[in-house]
C-alpha cells in the first residue's frame, strides 16, 4: 500500500472549521491517474482552504477502483481516519462490467460507512459515454476537479455535523 502523508496547510480564514484536527484517508485508483489526481489534488487544495492546519490527509494508491473498498475498510477498522474519501473512475470498456465494478465499489463503501462508523465519500465516477479522445480527457480532467472540490466539502460539512452529535455507540 502506498501511502503519502501531508499535513493541510493552513486556513486563511480566523475561524477554526468545526473539523479542526480530523485525518482524512484518500484512497485514488492509479486507473487512468492523468484524470483521477485531479480529485487528489482538489481534495487537499479544499481541505486546506478550509480546515484547521492540525488537520492531516494520508494518500492511499491503489491500482484500480476494484481495490478501494477493502482498502477503505481496513482504514476505517483502524480508527486513525475521521474520514475517508475514494477517488476512481469506472470507464465502460465495451462490455458490462463497468456497471458492475462501479457497483460493487459503491455499495461496498456504504457498507464500510455503517459497518465502521466512519464517513466514506466518494468520488468513484462511473461516466455514461467516455472515449480517450482529447475531448473527453478534458472534460473529465476538469470534472474531477470539481468533484473533488465537492467531495471535500462535503466531508468538512458532514465531520462537522457528526461532531455535535452524541459520542459513538461503545
């Protein structure tokens, strides 16, 4: 397992996000990185721009979107990560099993949520039609970014909300 870690650096607003402090896990399938670390990458430009400089964020690689899951799981189980967010794409390589792949990933990593109470996110992107012409690279490179812009956001605001709840069940 590859792991890169970078603390978040800090927040120029004064207030500390109710966040501050938390550890995200990126889990970003190598499938087509050219695309997919665009999330990577706006996942920890928005953590940064918006939460507390104790905050840290640990990247895990994996080869492809098959793989997140169980990754996402033994995180999870470890209870080092407030949060976790997948990054993949799921591309249709001319038969079905993309509609399964993407799936399984998905239903996999709710069932990592609710099993572990930890918030998993994702941004494994199934698109409809994608073909590795310049046309659609481009789009999707510049999609991710805004998805991972989203998927940060929405992990600030859900370990926000989830820190004025009563404390987990022992």
């Amino acid at each position: 397992m590859n792991q890169i870690s970078k603390a978040i650096p800090p927040k120029p607003e004064a207030n500390a996000s109710p966040a501050a402090g938390f550890r995200v896990a990126v889990i970003s399938s190598r499938w087509h990185p050219d695309i997919v670390a665009n999330a990577t990458a706006a996942i920890r430009s928005e953590l940064g721009r918006t939460c507390d400089p104790s905050g840290v964020v640990d990247l895990y690689e994996v080869p492809g979107a098959f793989e997140i899951p169980l990754h996402a799981k033994r995180l999870a189980a470890s209870g080092a990560y407030d949060g976790i967010i997948a990054c993949g794409l799921v591309v249709n390589g001319g038969i079905y099993r993309h509609e399964f792949v993407a799936s399984a990933v998905i239903d996999a990593l709710m069932r990592v949520q609710l099993d572990h109470d930890t918030p998993v996110f994702s941004a494994v992107l199934t698109p409809r039609d994608f073909h590795e012409h310049q046309e659609h690279l481009e789009f999707f490179a510049s999609h991710f970014i805004k998805k991972g812009t989203e998927v940060a956001r929405a992990c600030v605001d859900t370990l926000s909300a989830l820190s004025k709840l009563p404390n987990r069940e022992g």
